[in-house]
C-alpha cells in the first residue's frame, strides 16, 4: 500500500485510516458532518496526491485527445481545464479526467485514483495509432505529484496569502503555473469536486512539506480543518458530481449519464464511440442518471432498487447518503424513461419498505420537498 507525501500529517493528526485505490488515506478526522459542513462554510483541506496525472506531448497531441477524450479539446485555451471523459470502444466509459492546456502541444491530464494503471494502458494502446511513444509523448508522472484540493467560500481568499498572483479573480476551471507558499512553481486551478468553490494545488512531492504547512498557516484565521474522503463524497454527492465506479462505468454512456454537455459532436472529432453516443442522443436512450431527495425518512444506499408507485422496478441506486446540510436522504440512479421530469415521485427499496422520493435536479441538498 502506497502512502502520499502527506501521509505522516493525516496519522499525526488522528485521522482514521484506510486503504483506498492502494493508497493509505484519511477518511475523516473529526467525523464526516463536521467536515461537510466546514467545506460547505468555510474552508477544508483535502489530500489528492493519489489522483493520476498523466503528460500528453507532441505534435500529434490534440488529434489524440480529439480522438480519446469526449469533449472539444481544440476549444481550450494556455490556462483552461476541461472536464472530458475516456469512451470505450463499445458505448461504455473508461474514466471520467480533467484535461489542462499547458500550450498547443503540451497537456496534463487528471485521472482517478482507481483507474491510473487501466488509463495509462488504454492510452498507451490507442496511443500506438498516433505514434506516440509511451514515456516520451505519453508520460505518466503519477508517482511525482503532490496535489492538495483546498476547497470551501474562504479557500482562495486563504490562499491568496501565499502568492502575489492574482487568484481570488480566477474564473472557474482554469489554472496558472506560479511562484506560491516559498515553492518556485505550483500548478494552481480552480477547479474542484465539492460544489463550494476553491482550488487545487500541484507541486513536486519534495516540496510537499512546505505546503502543507504553509497552506494551514495561511488558513488558521479561517477556520480550515483538513477533510477526508468520507466528506469528499458526500459534498460531490450533495452537488451532483458522478462517481466513477458508482455513477459511470465501463457500461454506462456519457448520455445516459447526463453528460451530454461534455460530449462534443462538432465536426472532424471522430472520438471512439462516437457513432453510438451519438444515437444515444438522436434516439435517445431506455435509462438516465437522475438525482433525487427522500421525501419519507431513509438513506438510499447503492444497489437499492428503484420502484414506481405501482411497486414495478424501474431502476437502481448507484450513489445515497444523508446529506449533512438538508438533513434528508439524497441520491443518484439509473431509472427507466418517463421518469425523468423533475417532481416526479419515485420509491426506493430500503429493508423491506419502499420510501417515497422524488426526482430534483442538483444541487440536491438545496432542493424544496
């Protein structure tokens, strides 16, 4: 089991431990409401350092990502991330990234944890086609990062402290190289995966201790706390952010999912699958992702089944908790066409009761019942 570069910080400070995509990792420290609720409020501090980053070089760059990724890569610009996913080749999806435009023939992608070695061999696979040679155009640096995720409404006034860049303007989803916190040079973007705003930090794990403790430093005055995972899902979950392995999978497509809108038809991207997403969206497709909040007291759980209110099946539960902001159950699943529309009442199977819920858009903890 791997551990981070800040791994001594999460065991010092009494963090509950557990492995998690090979990793040794917090998954809370003062207990995962707590944690919320400071994100959502103030400001939090997650360890991200075993996300994958992989390095995508060369000439031939953007026709690759055009073809591997779903979304218009040739729409970003030096300074922009993207949310895209890998299709495979058979309607499913590989994993859900982040990519950054370094310059025209340089880009980071960020995968998940989960998915580094299955990302890199699919990459370097399709990568063949191109030419691209696995360590030289394709790199995985996955081993060299340290990334902390400081996310909540304070985050970037904390960490505007530690650099003379301007980064309290930032516009969402893009990112700058700077000198920050005594490092010569961090990957610094606003990005997140909360739902409450913020940013996430890249630097060489060597200067992993001078960040952190800066970063803690800058956010005493603030109230920042570190965050384990657990909380991590249940802000992604709050907001509506898929989970890979819960929401999207090797058999899910980006239009059942819901993310149409990282899909991009436009001319001249002949992205793998494309030919079916794109009858997924001209046709339509039998199921969607939808969210939904309990109207009767439950917590939804994946694998739950989803009923009518004739009590026929029409789906399945793929992410559930109880939201430490509304109070009431929340969740994600696939359910059946027609009942999509927002309002829709729906039941799920929790023990041997089926509960009444009902279909909202996200964020779900802010939805009225």
């Amino acid at each position: 089991m791997k551990n981070t570069a800040f791994t001594k910080y999460h065991i010092e400070l009494g963090a509950r431990m557990a492995p998690f995509a090979g990793y040794n990792m917090p998954i809370e420290y003062t207990g995962i409401n707590d944690e919320h609720i400071t994100v959502r409020e103030k400001v939090g501090v997650f360890d991200v350092s075993h996300m994958g980053e992989i390095w995508v070089k060369g000439p031939k760059a953007l026709d690759f990502l055009q073809t591997v990724t779903s979304n218009d890569v040739s729409a970003l610009f030096d300074g922009k991330v993207q949310y895209s996913c890998f299709p495979n080749d058979k309607g499913g999806i590989v994993d859900d990234l982040l990519v950054y435009r370094i310059n025209e023939e340089t880009y980071l992608l960020v995968v998940n944890a989960a998915n580094i070695e299955k990302d890199w061999n699919w990459l370097c696979k399709q990568g063949e086609k191109f030419g691209l040679t696995p360590g030289k155009e394709l790199y995985n640096a996955s081993d060299e990062f340290a990334q902390l995720a400081v996310q909540g409404p304070l985050a970037l006034k904390a960490m505007q402290k530690l650099t003379s860049e301007n980064v309290v303007d930032m516009e969402y989803y893009t990112f700058k190289k700077i000198p920050f916190a005594g490092i010569k040079e961090v990957i610094f973007s606003t990005t997140g995966y909360t739902g409450a705003g913020g940013c996430e930090i890249y630097c060489a794990n060597e200067d992993a201790d001078k960040l952190w403790k800066a970063v803690f430093e800058a956010g005493a005055e603030f109230g920042i706390k570190p965050i384990g995972l657990g909380a991590r899902d249940t802000l992604r979950l709050e907001s509506g952010f898929c989970l890979y392995g819960n929401d999207i999978n090797d058999t899910t497509s980006a239009i059942e999912a819901g993310l149409g809108w990282i899909t991009k038809f436009v001319p001249g991207k002949n992205f793998i699958s494309r030919d079916i997403w794109e009858k997924h969206k001209t046709e339509g497709t039998e199921r969607r992702l939808k969210g939904f909040v309990m109207i009767d007291r439950g917590i939804p759980r994946q694998h739950y089944l989803i009923y009518d209110a004739d009590g026929n099946e029409i789906g399945e539960v793929t992410s559930g908790t109880m939201s430490p902001i509304s109070k009431r159950g929340i969740g994600m699943g696939y359910v059946k066409k027609g009942f999509w529309k927002e309002g829709t009442e729906i039941f799920i199977g929790i023990r041997d009761k089926k509960l009444k819920a009902k279909i909202v858009k996200p964020p779900f903890h802010l939805a009225e019942v």
